[in-house]
C-alpha cells in the first residue's frame, strides 16, 4: 500500500489516502497523514508487507514470448 497526499490546484489543504500496487484507491480520504497513518496501522496484515508487495511486483513479469523462441 502506498499513502498518497494530493492537493487541488487553488486549495490550500492535503488530502490523504492509500492505493493499492495497481493504484487504486482503498482507503477513506483523510484530512491528516496521521490519520491516515492510524487507519493504516489497524488494517496492516501480512499480505499488505510492502516488501513482499515488491517482490511480487517484479516477480510477475509479463512474459515476452518473443525473446523467449530466440
């Protein structure tokens, strides 16, 4: 998961919010990186590990037939 902090041109607050590793948000909107931050901590499970997120990130490649006949 990764926290996102977004702000509109002409406003002059932060929103806060997480994506999921195909950038899709699965959060509520957050007014403060510390709630967000708590939101987090309540909803961490082992899936969630942003160590194994990479890993199968570059794990599952697309494979390129292509390269792989020659």
């Amino acid at each position: 998961m990764k926290l996102i902090r977004y702000r509109d041109a002409g406003m002059h607050t932060y929103t806060y919010f997480w994506t999921d590793s195909n950038h899709r948000v699965i959060s509520p909107y957050f007014d403060t990186e510390q709630e967000a931050q708590e939101w987090y901590g309540d909803k961490i499970t082992e899936l969630d590990d942003p160590k194994r997120l990479e890993f199968e990130e570059k794990r599952n490649y697309e494979w390129d037939e292509w390269k792989a006949i020659k």
